[in-house]
C-alpha cells in the first residue's frame, strides 16, 4: 500500500462506539481524533491524502442540486428498553467492557454451525419485519420499539443494547449516516433511505445483518446507490472459499464501486462473528495487501459502506453516530456468513 501504511489488525469495527478497540497497535497510531469536529481520519501523508481525495472522494454535491433533504439532527432518546432476566445476556452487558475486536477466528463444530444458523436466521426475520414498518411519519424510535419486541418474543437478545454503552437495540442509520444511527424521534421523510443493522444474541450465539431499505418514493441516485452497494456484497460473497485471501474481498468490492464512481468507507470494517460478537478476521472493504486466508467452518461478517460523495467520515457528539463529511448518502449491506467446502453459506436470509 502507498506510504507504507499499515491497517490491521487496528481498524475499527463496524461496531466500535467511543472508538476503543482491543488491538495490538494503539488506536492513535491509525486514526487522527478532532475532538471539536468529530472527525474520524487515518493517518496519512499530504500526498497520499491528497491522492486519496482525488482518487475516492469520487462526487461532489455540487452534481446533484436537487438533493431535499436537510442534514440530519440529533432527536430525543427514550428510556432504555428491558430486557427479561430468563433471556441470556451477552457477557458485555453491564460490564465496562470496551467495544473491540477478539483475538481468534470463530471456528464451529456442528453444534455450533446449527447455533448460528439459528442466530442468522431470527437476525434475517428480524430485518425483514423491521423493513415493512418503513413509512414516512414513522420515527426510528419506533422501529427500534418493534424489533427490540420482536428480538426478546424469540428468546433472544439484541446485541447492541449495553454494547460499550450503545443505548438502543438496533442501529437506524438515515440518508448521509455511514452507520451506527441511534434510533430517536425523528420521524422518517419520504425519499429518505435508512439502513436498519440487526443482531440478535440467541443460544450463545450472535448473527449480524443490515440492509438499506427505502422510504416512500425515492429518486434515481439514491436507488442506484443502493443497488450498487448490495451488488458489491454480492460479488464480495461470490468468492469467498476456504484457502481464498481475505484481501480478495476489499479488491472486489472496490472494483465494483469504482466502476460506479462510488466512494468506499475505509474506517469500518467486517469481522469474525459467533460466540463474540467481534473477533478475527478483520475483513476490509477496500483493497489492501493484508494477509489471512478463510478457513473451513468460519464466520464473519462483510458489510461494505459506499458513498456518493466523500468517504470522510465525521462522529456526532454521542460518540457513536457516524456521517459523511459533506452530508452526501451512504448505503450499507452486511450478511453473516459461514465459509463451506462449497463456499459461502449466507447465514442471514430468511
């Protein structure tokens, strides 16, 4: 990679809140923290930066004039929502346990395999059900309200309820929101997409999926983004085999998004999933020249984040909500998959 920069294995999760992760390279060695304008940056050169903005930042708003909405705003939070005691709780929960990545691939024997089949497939339920609510007026408060109901009626927790302090049971993440949107009272507008992550806790297990669903009517752009963004997950899928390179994975993404001309978020990746909710591998949605191979009955996630404009992304003041820089749109998709002798096995679809 240019400069000499290296990324793993202290990238962040897809789910890493404050931005502490367990690693053995500190987080500050990778990642510049403005804590006045919350923006979250790698590290890298003048010239390499410079590169970067004119090789990824692909689209400028200035192509788009007739963007309506308004950027998006904090609403109000409503109580945390409980949780039955008789439901088994991830071991995180009410502890200070900082969010961060396990050391180790989740590797299952069959009992295990038919465990988080079982996790993904609620987590897929979970999804679907979440995506028939979506009207403009309802409040992502409310989504919340449903799947949290949903998650708990199947004997299953939601995993980011307590996770490193995450508030809410599910991430709801609105228009120019890269990820990790806690859901509050703004109500949804029509032509607004959202993207609606799931994980559910069931028998020891997690299973991790999000999709990018629309709101009312929607225009052209935003469609296409969206489009294009799942069939990069598709083709990420694709090629996943034992002995096949990690690395392939971010190299067939980012190729499928620049033929787009669609940015590739680089601070957030997928990850080993299973009895942790974040372990080994590290799993990059860009190209890199990282190491590891897939192994015979792992899972991990992949959940390629793109965007129309600029691929920097900016935290807000609840130390979890990430956006882009110039307020353009960002789509996201993520499956749990288990790595067959066949392939890939998606474990979160209905």
């Amino acid at each position: 990679m240019v400069g000499g920069l290296s990324l793993q294995p202290g990238i962040l999760s897809s789910f890493v809140g404050d931005g502490l992760i367990r690693s053995c390279r500190p987080l500050h060695s990778l990642f510049c923290y403005d804590p006045g304008c919350k923006h979250v940056s790698m590290q890298l050169s003048r010239t390499f930066s410079s590169i970067t903005n004119m090789l990824f930042n692909r689209r400028s708003l200035d192509e788009f004039p007739n963007r309506k909405h308004k950027r998006l705003q904090p609403g109000k939070l409503s109580p945390r929502r409980l949780v039955p005691e008789h439901i088994k709780k991830p071991p995180y929960v009410n502890s200070r346990q900082a969010p961060g990545i396990a050391s180790g691939p989740e590797v299952h024997n069959k009992e295990g395999i038919e465990r988080m089949r079982a996790s993904g497939k609620l987590a897929a339920q979970v999804l679907e059900f979440a995506g028939t609510l979506l009207k403009p007026g309802i409040t992502t408060d409310e989504i919340d309200e449903a799947v949290h109901q949903m998650i708990i009626d199947n004997g299953a927790y939601p995993s980011p309820l307590g996770y490193g302090g995450f508030p809410k049971s599910v991430c709801t993440s609105v228009n120019e929101c890269i990820c990790h949107g806690i859901p509050d009272s703004r109500p949804l507008e029509d032509g607004d997409i959202i993207n609606i992550d799931v994980t559910v806790y069931l028998n020891g297990y997690h299973g991790d999926t999000s999709a990018t669903f629309f709101c009312g009517e929607v225009d052209k752009e935003a469609k296409k983004l969206v489009q294009v963004t799942k069939e990069c997950l598709d083709k990420a899928i694709s090629i996943c085999a034992p002995g096949v390179e990690l690395k392939k994975i971010g190299r067939t993404i980012h190729d499928h998004a620049d033929k787009h001309r669609y940015g590739v978020v680089r601070q957030f990746v997928g990850h080993g999933v299973g009895r942790v909710f974040h372990a080994d591998p590290v799993v990059l949605h860009f190209r890199n020249n990282d190491g590891g191979r897939m192994r015979l009955n792992q899972t991990f996630t992949i959940e390629p984040m793109l965007t129309i404009g600029s691929i920097n992304p900016i935290m807000w003041d609840d130390n979890w909500t990430v956006v882009t820089e110039d307020g353009s749109l960002s789509a996201q998709f993520e499956h749990t998959i288990l790595i067959t002798e066949e392939g890939a096995e998606i474990l979160t679809q209905c």
